[in-house]
C-alpha cells in the first residue's frame, strides 16, 4: 500500500542527506536532471508513504517533513527523462539509498525488478535508508597520532577475524562489537600492532552474478552506501545502532593504543557496468556519477562507461557534486567516526582528470590542502586495472603507498630467484628509488609481502599454483603469477622436513617484513599461519576459507613468536625504524656509517659484488651511534648498531663478521635458523654458519 504526492516543508538544499532535528528532518539529494523526486518513508509493516520534493535549487532536491523519529527508514524515487546514452536513468519504480545515507537497513536481492529498465518496483529487493541521529559519548577517547614510522599495520576483516574465535561471545563474533572485544585488541597490543586497517565497512552487497552460484561477496570492495556501517556486522540492530556499535568499536580500539584505519572503495559501486543494478547514484544523477568514454564530434555515443575499476564503472571525481560525496564522506569518517586514516582501493581511479592520471588534479588536490584530511593517515593503492594506472613512486605527500615492488621482490628473493641483491638491497633501506626523488620519508613506502587479494604467507610457501575452484569460475579468476614456492609439495602435507622449511620461509618473510625500512603491514593470520587451501582470490568465500582459525591445532606458533619479536625490536630500537634516508657514510665524522652492505666474506660490497647474479646472501649493517633523527628538543639521540643476515640460498653459508673500529662484539636478537640460538654471543672476524633460508639479526653488545 503506498500513499502519494504527500506534503513536504520546502526545506532547504544543504546539507546534503537527511538531517533530523525535534521539529522536522531535512531531506537533500542532488539528482541535477530530474523533473520529480520523492522521499518514500517506510513503517514497520513495510507500507511506503511517499512525499514529493517541490523545491529545486542549485541541482538539489530538498524538503522538511516533521514528526520523524530517528530510525526511520526511508528511500528516494527520481522521475526524468529516460536516454541511457546522454547519462539519463530515471525510473521512479526505482527506490533508491541516498548516497548520504548514515545507515542502511535491510537485505538486497537479486531480482530483475533491480534493473532500470525493468518497470517493476524495485522496493522488495533493495536496503532501506535509516535516518539516524547519534548523541555518541566520545569523552575519554584519545586519537594516538602515531608517527608513521613508529606504526605497524594489520589488515583484516571486521567479521573474518572473530567469526571462529571461542574465547569470543558467539552473538558477537563477526561484529563490530566482537572486533573491539578484550580478546581481539589484547591479542593486537601483544603482538605489537599500532593500527588495524579494516577491509570495506561502507554498506556494500553481493554482485547478482554471484547467487546462482551460492556465493556472497565477502570482502566488501563494491558499496552502495558511503557513509553507512555496513549492517550485516552489527550486533545490536539496523536501525542506525550499527553506527553506535561502530563508533564504540573504534574508541575501545583508541583506549587500547590501536588506530583504526579505513579499506574505502570510491573507485566504483555497486551499481556496476551499463546493464547493471539502479541502486542509487545511477537514478539520480548518473551523468556526473560515472565516467564515460570520450566522445566522438557529431556522433550520438552508446551508453558506454569508461571503466577501469575492473568492476564496471568508474565514480567520475572530475564531477564537483561526486567529488563533493566522496570529500564530504571521508570528513565524516574521521570527523563524527573518529577514524584515524584511510587506505585507498585503486586510488589511481581516483586520481584522474578527465581520462589522464593527474597527480595534480582535483581529487589529490583537496584531499591533500583539506584541513580535515591532510592531518590524518592517507595511504594510496597506487594502481588500477588501465594499462596507464600503475603509479607507484608517484602518489604526492602526505600520501604512502602500497608497494607491490617490495612485495615482489622480497618473495622472490626467498625463493633464490633474484637476479642478486641489488634490488633487494633497495627494498630493505625503503625503496630510495621510488620514494626519495620527491622529497617523501622511508615510511612513504608501506612494505607487505601479502595482503588480502593473493595467497596468505602459508599458501606462498605450500602451493605453486593457485587453486580457486570453489569461487565457480573455473580457477581462471585471480593471478597466476604468484611469485610463491611450495617448498617441494603441492599444498598441505605431514612430511616433517616440508613442514619445518615451510615455517622457516614464513618466518623469514614476516621477520624481513618487520625489520625492513619502511612501514610494515600484516594481513591478519599470517603471523600465525593462517591458510586459504591456495585460494589467491577468496572474495567470495564467506566461510572457513577466508575467516582465520584461532585453533591452536595448527597454528604456526614459532611464526607469531618470531613476528612478535621483531616488532618488539622494531619498537623498542629507532636504529630499526628511521625517518631519514641512508647515506652511507658516518653520522659524525669518524664514527660508523650509517649503513653499510656487508659480502659473506666480512667485507663491505663492492661494485662487482652487486654485480653478482648468483648472490643470495646479504649482510646489512645500521648504526644507532648517533642517529641522523634528532629529539624533540634537538638533541642527539643514540642507539646500539644492528646487523642482519640474510641467507636466501638454497644451502647453507659460511658468513664472517666484519672487523671495524666501531663495533667488536654483539649478541643473537632474533634467529629462524635452528642450529644459531638467541643470546649466542659474537665477536668481530669471526666466522657464523648460516642454515640455507635463515636469517640472524645481531645486536651490538
């Protein structure tokens, strides 16, 4: 039963969404084009009583209506002209989610009605928009503020973390509320975590494509709602209590010493390619939502987009009103949300004018001179799937990135598939050749050797070959270049020997991870081998493949130690977690370098070393006495000399311990080889035994 063309208040055209006060809720949505607009209110029963929007000003939509409450659910209908190929997409048996909805409510189905050229209403199949008013009590919460160097991130996902955890209320686990439980963020601090960077909590939902298969999208990288908390991890309700939970999650994360970092997918949404849904953007303004190939003088186009998301569509930033959405959201987060950061899905996407990559455009141009924004932390995936889009190196301050050349060149290097050390050399001192040229820090690069898309560290060393075949696209989806060794046996086995090099080479990648210049980043599980069965690309699988099992049947508990260890070291260490480049030459005149490589042989490398196709074994020395960062009052600040080998090589080594006028003696820190134990004392010439695929780190004593 549905009551129309009801009376609305003028009202007035900012802000945007719908804004409750004790006598009336504002409602503003920009649908530019539109010739009629609706706020469509539901109660309880699901009756929809729909008030049309008189007023129009400056391509805004708007109206007051009193006696709202909050929790009440809601949606627009947009009415206009219907010509696919000039951007016009109205259809008012379409309900759609305001984009600047702060909750979304309900389920969404799969159903022809959800296409905008089907006349069905769409209203059964789609989520609600929830008017939400939040008197939050943020008093006590402190926003830590960490430096980047001194941070540590782990990136997980709110319900694949807790969903198997037993220590855990069960109606909690896979929320927002399980997430923030003692168990999780004492786990986090003990491990020595200094943020969490949560996958995708914008309100997303499944692509149609994947119900027949029984499948759901699990990671989230396909929203409908930027402001919204996704609904499917909330404990207590829909009705806007998700964004109670959600603010509770992030100051209990504050009070244990944890940031809170959000995953954000404003490339793209939902809403897909041409043919895909209308959900909410594409019936209200699709013209300046999406981008669309260029067009051709004279010569009416198809209703083509310009994708390159891999998903579709493209959001267009070129569009002041899409631009001002996204801006306008992630002010939210951080301001109302008190996140503390945000990593960028295919940032690249983002960054674009018109269909160039443009470092200087107007997205990175406001995100970068926001008053909001610029004080938080910003980290860019500096990619998308365009041949173009590749800009690693090239993303301007404050910016970090993702560094997919660390990534890479650590995991073949503890395969022996390097061609030498050079590059890896690089990769350890963080990344000189794509970071220091524009004047950014070492913790511009933000190293990792897995994230979510991939193998976890245990499938890079048990399988060869991805094995995707429960993701209904018959293992063709996900990479094939995995850069991964499965250590003589394709996937699981109980061979002792397979088994203890495989938690070698994890450690070895977490431990070179933890110590490399840089910021590390850790995707939740690795540290205690977690397994996908060699899925690289679960996003799909909301289930036992993706979710971490906290059992301690199985779990690689030398490799959280070891991760524990280094982190700890990282922390407790400045030598270990710098903010200026290496130079290579003393700190003070006739002290130590600051860095020197070291050859097997003792000796510093030399030109035809680095030169050397068959090396695989590195020594890297840093110097604590003094070091180039000073105090906050300028003083100079001193630390203990650190030397870390590195043997990636498939035997063992003989390594000699460089004789020097600065450091005589040292002791075994940290050490995935069996045979060198922690606390083995060292002196300067002489000799240490290396097992193949082990590294040692050596403290001045």
């Amino acid at each position: 039963m549905t009551s129309l063309d009801l009376s609305a208040w003028p009202g007035r055209n900012w802000p945007l969404g719908a804004t409750w006060t004790p006598e009336a809720t504002n409602f503003a949505v920009h649908a530019p084009a539109a010739t009629a607009v609706w706020v469509c209110l539901f109660d309880d029963d699901d009756v929809e009583r729909r008030h049309r929007l008189t007023e129009h000003s400056l391509g805004i939509w708007h109206g007051a209506l009193p006696g709202l409450s909050p929790g009440q659910r809601y949606g627009f209908r947009a009415d206009g002209p219907w010509d696919p190929t000039q951007g016009l997409r109205f259809n008012p048996a379409k309900l759609l989610l305001d984009p600047y909805a702060r909750a979304v409510s309900g389920d969404f189905v799969t159903h022809p009605a959800i296409y905008g050229t089907d006349e069905r209403d769409s209203a059964p199949y789609v989520g609600r928009s929830v008017l939400v008013h939040d008197d939050f009590d943020w008093s006590g919460d402190v926003k830590h503020g960490y430096r980047w160097r001194d941070s540590a991130i782990y990136e997980l996902h709110v319900k694949g973390f807790t969903k198997l955890h037993d220590r855990i209320p069960e109606e909690l686990r896979g929320t927002y509320a399980g997430l923030a439980h003692p168990v999780v963020t004492d786990y986090l601090t003990d491990l020595g975590i200094t943020a969490v960077e949560l996958l995708p909590v914008h309100q997303f939902c499944s692509e149609p494509h994947l119900a027949p298969l029984g499948l759901t999208n699990y990671w989230g990288y396909n929203s409908v709602g930027f402001f919204a908390p996704h609904a499917a991890y909330s404990a207590s309700g829909d009705r806007g209590q998700q964004v109670t939970e959600f603010k509770q999650m992030v100051k209990d994360f504050h009070a244990a010493g944890i940031e809170v970092l959000l995953d954000v997918v404003y490339n793209h949404t939902a809403e897909a390619g041409p043919d895909g849904p209308t959900y909410s953007l594409r019936g209200l303004d699709d013209l300046g939502s999406y981008r669309r190939v260029a067009a051709r003088p004279h010569r009416r186009e198809p209703d083509t987009y310009w994708d390159v998301t891999g998903c579709g569509n493209t959001v267009s930033t070129d569009d002041h009103s899409s631009l001002r959405l996204v801006l306008d959201s992630l002010r939210y987060w951080v301001t109302e949300m008190h996140v503390d950061g945000f990593r960028f899905d295919l940032a690249s996407a983002l960054a674009r004018t018109d269909h160039r990559v443009d470092m200087a455009g107007k997205f990175l141009t406001c995100v970068t001179q926001d008053p909001v924004l610029r004080h938080v932390k910003l980290v860019a995936e500096p990619w998308d799937v365009s041949m173009d889009g590749y800009r690693v190196g090239e993303f301007p301050a404050p910016f970090t990135e993702w560094n997919d050349q660390y990534r890479d060149t650590m995991r073949d290097f503890w395969r022996a598939r390097t061609d030498g050390v050079r590059t890896v050399a690089t990769r350890l001192a963080g990344s000189s050749d794509l970071y220091l040229d524009d004047g950014r820090s070492p913790y511009a690069s933000i190293n990792f050797v897995t994230a979510h898309d991939g193998f976890t560290v245990r499938d890079l060393v048990s399988y060869d070959r991805k094995h995707n075949e429960a993701n209904g696209e018959g293992n063709r989806d996900g990479s094939d270049e995995n850069r991964s060794w499965n250590c003589g046996v394709e996937g699981e086995t109980d061979d002792p020997d397979v088994v203890a090099l495989r938690r070698r080479q994890a450690a070895n990648l977490m431990v070179t991870l933890c110590l490399s210049a840089g910021v590390p980043m850790i995707t939740a599980g690795d540290e205690r081998g977690r397994t996908q069965g060699g899925n690289n690309n679960p996003y799909s699988q909301d289930n036992e493949v993706s979710w971490v099992d906290w059992s301690a049947d199985d779990a690689w508990l030398d490799v959280y130690d070891l991760t524990r260890t280094a982190l700890r070291l990282r922390r407790e260490h400045e030598a270990l977690r710098q903010r200026h480049w290496f130079e290579g030459r003393p700190t003070v005149p006739g002290g130590a370098k600051d860095l020197a490589w070291i050859h097997p042989d003792g000796r510093e490398m030399t030109p035809e070393d680095w030169q050397d196709p068959a090396l695989h074994v590195l020594g890297m020395f840093v110097s604590g006495d003094p070091l180039r960062t000073l105090g906050p009052r300028g003083e100079v600040l001193r630390d203990t000399g650190f030397l870390l080998w590195l043997n990636a090589s498939p035997q063992e080594r003989t390594v000699t311990l460089p004789e020097n006028d600065w450091v005589h003696t040292g002791v075994v820190v940290l050490s995935t080889d069996p045979d060198v134990p922690t606390s083995l004392k060292v002196v300067a010439g002489e000799e240490l035994l290396l097992a193949a695929r082990s590294l040692v780190l050596l403290q001045e004593a």
